[in-house]
C-alpha cells in the first residue's frame, strides 16, 4: 500500500510540473470557464472567503449595471490557472459621468502563484481596457502590488470610494488613469455595480 500511495504521489507531482512548465494564455471567459472559475477562487481564497467570492462573481456577471463586464482567464493546457474581474462603473463630478472600471476579484490557484499569472492578467486586462476607451481603473487592494501596475492613491486625487474607507487603509483604495490628462481634472465619487453596492465589499 505504502509503495502505491508513493507512486500515485509521484504521478501526482510530475502532472503539476509539467502543468507549471507549460505555457500560460490569457482569453477572454467562456459560459463554460464558469464552474472553473469558482473552483480556481474556492482554492486561492478558501472556504471562508471563497464561496461569497464565487457568488459575488456571479453576481456581477449577470447585473446589467456593471457592464460592459471585462472577464479573463489564464490558463495553462486546458486548465484554468486565474482568474480577473473588472465591472463596469462611474464617477460622478456633478458635471458628467466619466468612463470607469473596478477591477475585482483577482484569483490564482496556489500552487500557480508567484509565476506572474496574476501581473498577466493585470496587464492583459489594462490593454483591452485602454482599448475599449475606459477612462479610469479602481481597486480596493494591496499597495505594494498594484502599484507596480502604475495605480496610486486615490483618495488624496479626489475619488471617494462608494463607501468610506478606514484612513489606516487609505491607500488600498487605488486609481489607474488610461488617459493622459484625467487626474487632476476630474474628481468625484466612484459608482459601482449593484452587486458591489455592499460595505461589507468595501472593508480592507
């Protein structure tokens, strides 16, 4: 028994390190990336957090307010590897509202991360963004890694998030301009989705 676990175990292993040592693809989701999808958030959130993520997903997928919707997965093989989601939103200047996105979730299996999928998907997704002439990108996450993307604080450039955010994680709340001359000319609350019009969502 012991020598078969041991050569399951190894079989095992020598799938997952072919798997990393394929290439990684970014596309578009497909109605049939859906069960992946959660699966994918299920093993990079846990069981805590994971099955309101799943369900927020879904949510937002089907809410006519978060279009037009922006959802990408990775994928190595025929397996799906991560996952991002940015829904559609608005700033609200009192003039004009301007062209917005909030990208959230950002999920990557874990025995996937740290090899960039999830800057992948960042990147890939900023290209379709600019693309489709969005002006603005929010998010509600690390500093340190959204950074790196070129986001920046953006509270202190005058975005209220749709709900308040503690001032000990005011620089969570982070701003993407797409085009060249937006900061500082516009300022105003950001309006999300229906589906994301929950405080809980909004606790860093």
């Amino acid at each position: 028994m012991k020598i078969r676990m041991m050569l399951i175990n190894n079989v095992a292993q020598g799938k997952r390190r072919q798997e990393q040592a394929m290439p990684v693809c970014v596309r578009t989701m497909g109605e049939s990336d859906r069960k992946l999808i959660a699966d994918v958030v299920m093993e990079a959130f846990g069981p805590t957090d994971g099955p309101e993520i799943v369900q927020l997903i879904a949510e937002l997928l089907a809410d006519p307010s978060a279009q037009p919707v922006l959802s990408l997965v990775a994928t190595t093989g025929d397996r799906v590897v991560g996952h991002i989601l940015f829904s559609g939103a608005r700033v609200e200047t009192g003039e004009q509202a301007h062209s917005a996105v909030i990208l959230a979730p950002l999920a990557v299996r874990p025995d996937f991360q740290s090899r960039g999928i999830g800057g992948r998907l960042v990147t890939e997704g900023l290209k379709w963004l600019v693309e489709a002439g969005v002006d603005l990108v929010f998010v509600l996450g690390y500093p340190d890694y959204y950074s790196r993307f070129g986001f920046a604080e953006a509270g202190v450039r005058g975005f209220d998030a749709p709900y308040p955010i503690a001032a000990k994680n005011a620089g969570a709340w982070m701003v993407l301009a797409l085009r060249p001359g937006i900061l500082g000319a516009v300022k105003g609350t950001v309006r999300c989705a229906n589906a994301l019009d929950d405080p809980r969502y909004w606790r860093e």
